[in-house]
C-alpha cells in the first residue's frame, strides 16, 4: 500500500482506549469554538502531553508568534474576487458596498440599513462607469458594459426586495451580483501577469482560472482553480482533470475540522507517473505572497525568513484545495490535494499555521456541503473541466 502524502500532521498520536472519553469531550469543544489556550490548559490537565513548543503538529514560532491578528476572509468567492491581477478602485469599492451588505443582513440592523450601499454601488455604476470600464481592454469593451448594465438592474431589484424586507431575496440577489462583479473584474485582466522560471517549463501551467466540476459518491461540487497566483499547481491539477486521473480514486482520508485527501493511484506509486517519460511528476511548492509580482517557489515563508508576509490565496475558507506533499520534502507532490475542512473558527487570522507551509491552489465555489458527507472510501466518479481548459499551456516535451 502506498503512503499518504500527508499535508499536516495529526495533533496528537491516536488514543488509548483509556482517553477515548476525553478525546470524545476535547473534540465537543473544538466544534464550540473554545479558544486554544483552554483547549490546550484542557489537555495538560488531562495528562495528554503534546510535542514540546508545538500544536497541531507544527512548531510555534516566529512565523506564528508574529502574524498581525485580524478578521480573515472566509469565503472562497471573495478571496478569488481579490486574488484577481487588477488595479481598478472603483471595483474594488463597487466589490466591498455589496460584500459589507452582509453586516446589516446577519446582525440586528433594519433591512433597510443596505441602503446606504445600494447608493454607493449605484453612484459607482452610474458616476464612474468610464473608469470602471478605463481597465477593460478594447476586445471585451462590450461584454464589460453589457455586464455594467446588468449589474444597475440588479441593484434596483436589490431595492425591491428591501421595500418587501425579503430578505432571503435580498441574500440571493447579493450573491449573484457579486458573482457578476467578479465577472467584470476577470474581464480587467488583459494578460498573464509574468513569466513562470524557465526551470519549471517542463510542467504544465494554468495561464488563468479553470472552473471543474466533481462528481463524488456523497453529492457534486464546483471548484475554481486559480492559474494566476499558482500557475504550476493549478496547471498540474487540470492536466491531470484532462487526463481522467482522478475518476475513480478514492478519497484516503476524511477527517473531521481537518482535510478531505485524495489522489493516491493504484500501486505502489504516490503521484503521477507521465507515462511519456516514465518519471514521477514532482511539483514545486509555489506560493504567491501579498504584494509580490510572481509566487516564490520550492521554499516556506518561514524558511525565507517572511514571518509578517501573507499568501493571496489563504487556508481561510472552507473547502480550500490544498497540495499534499512529504512533510521532509517541500518539492515533492503530485497528484495528492486536500479540501481544507477545518472552520474558520478554529484558524483565525494571525494563528493559521498552514499558509505560507502549503500550497493553495483554489477553492470549492459551489454545493461546499457536500464535503461534509465525505468519508474514507468515498470517490470521485468523475471530474471535469468545464471552463477555461484552454488557459492550460503543456511543455513543449509534452
């Protein structure tokens, strides 16, 4: 049997017979949210010792220690809307008046009280719409504006469900026109950002986004993996979509607040092997930090000494796909990923020990509950590219 490609380790050793009730009571209070600290006062009390200077299997240190604090963007939607490479304010701003929505629909506030961004998305579409329209090049003028049109009337059907006080009507029409927003703001990208290292060139590499749908024994789901922040990743992961890798493979782990894994073929191997070259496909850590015009390869932000620095695309939603790797190996995946699964309660910002170490290369966008159900043995049937497969460039050598 081959080994899993593990992309975290465990964070404790299996129990005894003897601890199965308080590891049963220790994992209640990880779905109640208890902070780590009385989680961690909760373990030592009960005689359950963890690894000196770490949790969850990961050391804390500096990288940990100097993480700013700050509320984390949870939802896979939005951090692809952000993660785009765009320079455009007044989307930007047209983006935040409909996602803050959000406060006043949850909290206690009058419905009414989204006004006040339905007036700033309409003066933003009305007052700006050549700047809006300033960073669409020439070839998609039309669908920009066609899109700019679509979004006015939205905002107006928006008004008329808060005169009802629908506000499940409201909740629909929100996400849909932020789902336009992000439409428009693909439509700004003129060109693939920069080069990927001539190294790397004999790995496929998404020039883009690809949008696939999975098919598994528990339900269906649609992933968006994001070619513009992790280009060899993504590219290795839709080549391997296009080649029917994964149909029929089982998922190897699935655990609760952890990850879903999969991607282990038949054999004795661990990743794919090309069948052109007979050789193992090995993948390199690749990660796009805030800021920075082109991911950094084959190290952890803590091996490059970048403690405060930030990933584009984060572990902070759930149903993050995530590349397994040998935990000794930083350049040693494959075909192994993983669904992020744990909530965003338990890895706030400024205490999510996975970004920077691992990484991420896009998010589940539709139908996230599915993975709920997941559990080992389940399969994926099938997976399917149903869009932007022709953003994948192959090597030459292919």
């Amino acid at each position: 049997m081959s080994r899993t490609l593990a992309p975290l380790k465990t964070l404790i050793e299996r129990p005894s017979s003897q601890c199965g009730k308080g590891f049963a009571f220790i994992s209640r209070l990880l779905k109640t949210g208890i902070s780590l600290v009385l989680l961690i006062g909760l373990l030592w009390s009960s005689g359950i010792i963890l690894p000196p200077g770490s949790l969850f299997g990961l050391e804390w240190n500096q990288s940990a220690l100097a993480l700013p604090p700050g509320n984390a963007i949870t939802d896979g939607k939005a951090l692809l809307r952000y993660a785009l490479p765009i320079d455009n304010k007044p989307v930007r701003d047209l983006q935040v008046s409909l996602e803050s929505m959000s406060e006043a629909l949850r909290g206690r506030r009058k419905v009414s009280a989204i006004n006040r961004n339905l007036d700033t998305a309409d003066r933003i579409l009305n007052i700006k719409r050549d700047p809006l329209l300033a960073s669409v090049p020439d070839e998609h003028k039309a669908e920009a504006e066609a899109a700019i049109d679509r979004l006015k009337a939205g905002v107006a059907d928006i008004r008329s469900a808060v005169e009802k006080q629908d506000k499940e009507a409201i909740w629909t029409k929100r996400g849909q026109l932020l789902d336009q927003v992000g439409q428009l703001e693909e439509l700004m990208v003129a060109q693939f950002p920069y080069e990927v290292p001539e190294e790397y060139s004999n790995l496929p590499q998404l020039k883009g986004r690809a949008t696939v749908e999975v098919q598994t024994t528990k339900g269906d789901m649609t992933l968006v993996v994001d070619g513009y922040n992790a280009p060899i990743t993504a590219g290795n992961f839709v080549d391997l979509v296009q080649r029917g890798f994964y149909n029929g493979l089982e998922f190897v782990r699935a655990e609760d607040f952890y990850v879903a894994q999969i991607g282990d073929p038949p054999g004795k191997e661990e990743g794919f092997v090309d069948p052109k070259t007979g050789k193992y496909r090995a993948v390199p850590l690749e990660i796009m930090v805030q800021g920075d015009k082109e991911p950094t390869y084959g190290v952890t932000l803590e091996e490059a000494g970048r403690y405060l620095d930030q990933p584009v695309l984060p572990f902070s939603a759930y149903g993050t796909l995530g590349m397994a790797r040998p935990g000794e190996d930083n350049n040693g995946g494959s075909s192994q990923f993983f669904f992020f699964l744990f909530e965003p309660e338990l890895t706030p910002a400024g205490l999510n020990l996975l970004d920077g170490r691992y990484a991420v290369f896009g998010y589940v966008t539709e139908n996230k509950e599915v993975l709920d159900k997941i559990r080992a043995g389940d399969k994926i049937v099938s997976a399917r590219v149903v869009k932007g497969a022709e953003n994948l460039v192959e090597p030459e050598s292919a």
